[in-house]
C-alpha cells in the first residue's frame, strides 16, 4: 500500500485522494494531532492556535479536500475583504484595506498612499511588479526579495515580514520567494 508521510494539509490531502482511487494508503504522523503546523497547541495554562492565521483563496489544495470530505466552504469559513491593521512600535500605523469591486492593485492604493506615502508606495509598487514574473522569485528567500527591490525596513518589518509569516507560517529569512509570490498572486 502508499505510505503517507505526515499527516498536514498535503498528507491528508493526498490520503484521501488515494484512498478515492482505491487504494488503501498508510498515513504516518508524529504528533498527536493532525494538522501539521495548522493545529492548536497547549503552553502553559493556555490553548494557542499555531498555522494559518490568513485562510486565502490560494489555498486550493485544502478547499479541495474539505469539498472531497464534504464540508462545504461557506459552513467553515466567511470570507471577508483584505483589512488589516499593522502597528509597531518604531513605524507609524499601517492600515490596507480593499475591496471586491476593484483589481486588488487599484482598491489597496489609496490606503497605502495615506498609510505609507509616495516613495515607500514605489518600492511597494515595485515588489509587486514581480508577483507575475517567477524568474524574479526563483531560488531566493522572501528576505532576499524584499533587499534586491529595495524595500525599506518600515515594508519589511510591518508589511512584508508579518503578511508571509501569516500566510506562509514561516519567517522571510526561510520563506520561499516563489511560494509567497504565487500566494499573493492567486489569492489576491
């Protein structure tokens, strides 16, 4: 039989894709709980949600799987308009926000306009050029994409660093450019 090795979104994923194909796979998972980084964790007295903290678009695979075990998106999950506020202590507020009747690019302008100002909406504008050309992203970090469009450390710490750890579950220094720019490209 195909033995799955861990039990997160993919393992699961591609256990119940094999199983629908009748096969009888063995799924292998270390932890107690499946769910692979996206799952609740106890310290101390307390119950702390550890994974996704964004449910987007993108994610395909898994809107696939709940559909597959029958669980209907809309049951789970309401889906909103991006609005995000960023605060940090060293950097004036952040706040993006859009809307579903316009381009993702043209509705977030504004807010980043009056959030961030012309120069650092150039080196947003910048990054984002990017998202649809994957020679840009290939083989290099998110950190290292932010550094080689020059985004300032204000982008990196407030908008960059934040929105890939919440979408991707991992920090810039190890994130994938190419994943993270397929993300935002798909979800957005």
């Amino acid at each position: 039989p195909p033995l799955i090795i861990g039990g997160g979104w993919s393992g699961l994923a591609a256990t119940v894709r094999l199983a629908e194909a009748g096969q009888k796979p063995i799924l292998f998972e270390a932890a107690k709980q499946l769910g692979g980084r996206a799952r609740t964790i106890k310290w101390q007295d307390l119950e702390i949600d550890n994974g996704q903290h964004l449910m987007i678009g993108a994610y395909q695979n898994m809107l696939d799987l709940l559909q597959r075990i029958g669980i209907e998106e809309n049951s789970v999950f309401h889906r909103k308009a991006l609005d995000l506020h960023i605060l940090d202590s060293k950097f004036p507020p952040l706040h993006l926000s859009a809307n579903r009747l316009l381009p993702w690019q043209l509705a977030l302008l504004p807010r980043l306009y009056s959030s961030l100002g012309w120069q650092e909406l150039r080196l947003f504008l910048r990054l984002a050029r990017q998202l649809n050309a994957p020679s840009y992203t290939h083989n290099i970090t998110v950190e290292q994409w932010c550094r080689q469009t020059g985004q300032s450390a204000r982008l990196i710490t407030q908008l960059w660093g934040p929105l890939c750890l919440a979408i991707l579950n991992t920090p810039i220094e190890q994130a994938s450019a190419s994943v993270f720019a397929a993300t935002l490209r798909d979800s957005l």
